[in-house]
C-alpha cells in the first residue's frame, strides 16, 4: 500500500515538478502522431468512435492528402510514359481518386475492428494498436494496387499503351527494390567489419592479459570472420521494415523523393543493428569461444563476461530508475521498490537495449523506454494515483522505441 497521508504541498510540489516535462511530452507525443510510418483509413465512424481515438483523424488526414497527391502524380506518370491523348486523362484522375477511396474503405473495417478487439481487454495502447493494425493486408494496400485503378487502365488505355505503363510499373518496382537491397547490403557489410573489429580488440585484450596463449588467439581470428558472417543471416530485419514502411510499401506515386534519398545513402534509419542481429552474433562468438577454448579457460571467460553483464544492468537500472524519478519525484520507498523490477527487464531485453544504447543519438532518457516492459498490474503497486498521468507520459513518449521490435 502506498501512503496515501502524504499532505496536499507535496503533491503540488510533484505536480508542478512535473509541469514543463508533461507539457514536452505531450508536445512530442502530437507531432510522433502525426509521423506514423504506415497510413490509416478515412472512416465515417460514429462521433463517439471518434472522440474515443482522437489521434487517428489526424493521420488519416494526411494519408489522404499523401495518397490523393501521389496517384495524381502517378496519373501524370502515366499520361507522358504512354504517350495516351488528353481526352483520357480526367477518367485516370477520377479512376485514381476511386483508387484512394478504395484504399481508406477497405482499411477501416481492419482499423476498427483492432481497436473494438483491443478495447475488450480495457485501456488500448496506442502504440500496440499502430503495430497490430499495421500488419493487416488492408493496411498494406496502397491505391496503385488497387483493383480499381488496374482496371481503369486496361479499360482506358490501348493494348500499346498499357505495355508502355506495365513495362514502366516493373522497372519502378525493381529500382525500389534494388534501392532498399543496396541500402541493407551497405549496412550488413559494415555491421560485419565493425563487429569483427571489436571481437578482434576482445581477443587482443586476452592476449595481452595472458588469458589466452598465442595459439589460441591465432585460432580465434582465424575463425572470427567466419562467426560473424554466419550472424549476418539474421541482421537488418528490422532496419529492412523500417524502409520498407518509409517508402509507402513501394507505393509507386509518392515515394521519389524517398528511393532518391535512399539511393544516396542519405536516409538515416537510426539502427546500424537490431536484437536479432545482436543475439545472434553474441551466440556464434560464444560458440567459437567455446570450440576453441579449454574447459576452464572457457568457464573463466564466461565469469568474467556474467559480471561484467551483471554489473551493466545494474547501472542501466539505476540510471533509468533516475531519469523516472527526475519525472515523477519518487519517494525513497518507490525507488527501492522500483529498482528490481527495472532490473527484472533490463536483463530480459539486454540485447535491444544493446541496439539502441549503441545509436549516436541515445541518451540517458532513452532508458525510460523500458517502463513498457513492467505489466500494468505491477505499476499500480508502484505509482501513486496522482503520478500515473505522469507514468502515462512517459511510457507513451517511448512505447514506439521498446516496440519497434515487436
């Protein structure tokens, strides 16, 4: 039970603590909205569905406004690829039009139907609610794909036409493709050498402190590049989702700027890694140890590894305990408690908590993230009623890092 004697001053001490982060975040939480990677339907739901979902207007807004603007460019596309005359342009635009409707209609029974789902289990995450959704076919379609608009041009356009456009559709889809391809094999290729060169460093530390002898350490280079290119399988899934959802999933009328960009290598997605990749090349480095190495030499490697790691999540938990109480002026008592619970999840999410850590843009306020971790019915042991809205904040303003993976 938490002590609920605490008198009125304090509280208002706390609030107006909080009052300049609370305002920030609800700033932040706005404009992140509003940059959702993957488009929602126009709906004309009931005026309570609305109020209930206030955010999801205001993206699907903008998806109408980016997929009206692209199939208009796209109609345009068409008419100079195809050399078709004038008179046939205004049914394109109308049957491109169709196409957008065709989009956000077929979208809102999935967009509808993931929040009532989620609301029979209580209070929706947003968050969770932007990945469930987003996985849906009706989410995915783009207005280019629609039936409607393929059918408009086989109608509208002549056999010579259309080969023109259906020519041009493939050499479109295959520079997208090969532009996200590029872009992954240019990452994948310098996450491997910088991988390699820090097991490399490792090896040398051994080496140097006598831990290994000079055999051993010849061994262990000579398997390195083998170790780590057997990891390279499983990095950039991640990174990989994230183009893919930047670029529209490869809409052909609005993404130019974006395969441009992307051709250039001056997209930064953020993520040189991701868990699985992290996971994976820790498991076949400690495969390779474990091949190469004795017995005790290998039972010594991992102790000093597992104090190393012990000590890292308990530094990671105490900064992000920290950083919470910055927010939320925790009583000594909730930071005690609050510490070991942290640490519960700190420890199960070292791998993409390693991601992240490892970006040129973390701070420590990024730790924060992983107060999505801790299950609602343990906070509200934890938080006190007038610090929840607070604990609200936070988590929602850092619910999309720690579920990017998920």
């Amino acid at each position: 039970m938490m002590n609920d004697t605490k008198g009125k001053s304090e509280k208002e001490k706390r609030k107006s603590g909080r009052d300049f982060w609370l305002t920030t975040a609800r700033f932040a939480l706005f404009f992140s909205f509003l940059f959702s990677l993957f488009s929602f339907p126009c709906s004309a739901q009931e005026e309570n569905e609305t109020e209930k979902v206030p955010f999801i207007q205001q993206t699907l807004d903008r998806s109408t406004d980016f997929y009206g603007a692209g199939m208009k460019t796209l109609t345009e596309d068409v008419m100079k690829i195809t050399g078709a005359p004038e008179s046939k342009k205004a049914e394109l635009l109308k049957a491109a039009d169709d196409a957008v409707k065709d989009k956000m209609m077929k979208s809102k029974t999935g967009l509808w139907k993931t929040w009532k789902e989620m609301s029979k289990e209580g209070q929706v995450d947003q968050i969770q609610f932007w990945n469930a959704y987003r996985k849906l076919p009706e989410a995915i379609l783009t207005p280019d794909r629609s039936p409607l608009w393929a059918e408009a041009l086989t109608r509208v356009l002549t056999p010579d036409e259309l080969a023109k456009w259906s020519k041009e559709e493939g050499v479109r889809r295959g520079r997208i493709e090969k532009a996200i391809q590029d872009y992954l094999k240019r990452g994948r290729d310098d996450w491997g050498a910088k991988r390699i060169e820090a097991r490399n460093a490792e090896i040398n530390e051994m080496e140097s402190q006598a831990l290994v002898p000079l055999p051993v350490a010849t061994a262990l280079r000579t398997g390195l590049a083998a170790a780590v290119n057997k990891a390279l399988g499983s990095w950039g899934k991640g990174l990989e989702k994230q183009i893919r959802e930047s670029l529209k999933s490869a809409f052909l009328g609005g993404a130019e700027d974006r395969i441009q960009a992307l051709e250039a290598g001056q997209m930064n997605f953020g993520l040189v890694s991701d868990a699985d990749g992290m996971q994976a090349e820790w498991d076949t480095w400690k495969t390779l140890l474990q091949q190469t190495l004795d017995a005790p030499a290998f039972a010594s490697w991992e102790a000093r590894e597992q104090k190393r790691a012990d000590r890292r999540v308990r530094a990671l938990s105490m900064m992000t305990v920290a950083e919470l109480d910055r927010k939320l002026r925790l009583t000594p008592d909730q930071r005690q408690k609050l510490e070991p619970v942290v640490s519960r999840v700190v420890r199960s999410s070292k791998a993409k908590l390693d991601v992240f850590l490892g970006q040129a843009y973390a701070n420590t306020e990024l730790l924060l993230m992983v107060i999505n971790g801790i299950p609602a019915s343990e906070v509200v042991s934890l938080i006190e009623a007038d610090q929840m809205e607070g604990w609200r904040e936070v988590r929602e303003r850092y619910a999309g890092w720690w579920n990017q993976y998920q």
